[in-house]
C-alpha cells in the first residue's frame, strides 16, 4: 500500500532520494515553498524557484513514478523584508493555474516578528481570493505556542473556513489548539530535534487520527526523505492496524489534499492500490 508525503523539499534533495521514496512506497508528494538554504537578492530568485517547482520537480518525480504536486509563497524567513515579500506575491497569482500548485503555503511565522505577521496575513488575502487551500509553518526558533496562537487567530479573523487549512511543526503543546478549532494538523518528523517519529505516534495515541497527517520535511538540514515509512514501522511496532495507518498515511493527506481541483485523486488511490 502505498503513503503520500505531505511536505518533503525535495530541490534540497539528490534524485536517488527520488528513488529510496519511490522504493518505501510514496506515490505522490507535496513541495511547499521554503527558505532554499540562503536568502535570495530578488523576486527573480523566487520566479526561478516557481519555474523550478512547477516544471522541472514533477518531472524529475515522475520518472520514479511519483507524482510531485507543489505550494508557492514567499516563507516566513524571506517575508521579513516587506518591499521584496510584496513583489514576491505579485508573481504568485501566474502560477496559480500550473497543473501541480495546490494552493498557498508554506506560509507562516518564524521568528513572530510584525513585518512576518503582515505578510502572512497578505498572503491569507490572496489565498482567499484566488480560493486556495493553505499550507502553514509554525515556528521553531521563538516561542511556537505564541506563533501558533497568532496564526490561527489571522486565519479566523480573514474568515477562511478551517479544513482548507493543514498547520505542519505541530507537536505535544500546539496539536489540540489546532486540531480543537478544526484545522488539519501535520506533524514534520525529524531524526533527532523536533518531532522525531517515535514522538508522532505518541501524539496519534494521544489525540487521534481525525485530521492528523505526517510529512518528512526531507530539507537542507539534517533531516531523513524516509521519516513517514519509519513512522509506519513504529505504528506496526505498537500494533498499529493497517487501517490506522492508512488513514494517516493516506486518506487524510487525500482529503485534506483533494480539495484543490488540481490534486488527482482517483489516479493518485489506484497507484497507491498497485
Ligand atoms: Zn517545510
């Protein structure tokens, strides 16, 4: 049976990672928008990034039969600097009919600085009016109790309905506010910092499988393409059933997913079947 990465940056990855996800049984993955490891000097950076994403990944993909869908912003990192965040989000709306952009995302806060919060709110507007599913990053580095709390507060205050948004960096402390308001929540796996897969199926005992999803991160740090299968692995471990992990691996990222028209649904269930 096979899974579906939710949120793994797979230009921070070798083509043979490709290969080892297409081997542990991913069918279809989604690239969220990030920091690409430097701080880019110009909005023509991201129009590349853009172009990278929505031509030459699902490509690449595609020849493990993958299928590679994406999510374009300008990350919370970048937004900082308001003149270049807002020449940024005028090149969003050209991608937006690419066949594999599933919404907007990963947008969110780093740091909780006002300029980020501004930002992420603008790209809510734009969310909102191009009617786009929402792909949110909650912050590692300040207090993300407080990051989360901002965010949900921004997407209830522009109105925009809860399950057309998946919040990802849940852990222990910030799961229940999330999945309590109805959002779906994604938890990034990690070897060691973070939440490492031990700890997700902690969470899934804890809290449930309703709207839980998980998502290998695979970017520029330390971090494994093959966290999901291990998280899988854990759950049979604990006597998990195949059903269970099903709906966590794969019919809750087909869900939440399938609600952009662009997501394949019904191709995507038969690879996974095979
Ligand atoms: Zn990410």
């Amino acid at each position: 049976m096979g899974y579906i990465d939710p949120h793994i940056h797979m230009i921070s990855r070798t083509t043979d990672d490709y290969e080892r996800l297409a081997l542990a049984g991913c069918v279809a993955l989604t690239e969220p928008a990030f920091w690409a490891g430097f701080d880019r000097s110009s909005a023509q950076g991201f129009y590349d990034y853009f172009r990278c994403l929505t031509e030459f990944e699902p490509k690449r993909a595609s020849q493990y039969g993958i299928d590679h869908y994406t999510w374009l912003c300008i990350n919370p990192k970048e937004a900082d600097d308001l003149g270049l965040a807002r020449e940024v989000l005028q090149i969003i709306p050209e991608f937006l009919s690419s066949p594999n952009v599933l919404g907007i995302g990963e947008i969110g806060l780093n740091k909780n600085t006002k300029n980020e919060l501004l930002i992420f709110e603008e790209h809510l507007e734009l969310a909102s009016k191009h009617n786009q599913p929402i792909l949110v990053h909650t912050p590692h580095l300040e207090d993300k109790k407080k990051g989360t709390r901002l965010i949900l507060d921004a997407i209830q205050a522009h109105n925009i309905p809860p399950h057309r948004v998946l919040i990802d960096h849940v852990e222990e402390h910030t799961v229940e506010m999330v999945l309590e308001k109805g959002f779906w929540a994604g938890m990034t796996l990690y070897p060691e910092t973070k939440c490492t897969p031990q700890r997700a199926v902690d969470i899934l005992e804890m809290y449930g499988k309703e709207r839980l999803c998980m998502n290998s991160a695979g970017d520029w740090g330390p971090s494994d393409p093959l966290a999901v299968p291990k998280a899988i692995l854990e759950m049979r471990r604990r006597g998990h059933s195949k059903m269970d992990i099903q709906k966590v691996t794969l019919q809750n990222p087909l869900a939440f997913l399938g609600q952009s028209p662009h997501f394949q649904t019904e191709k995507i269930l038969e690879e996974s079947a095979e």
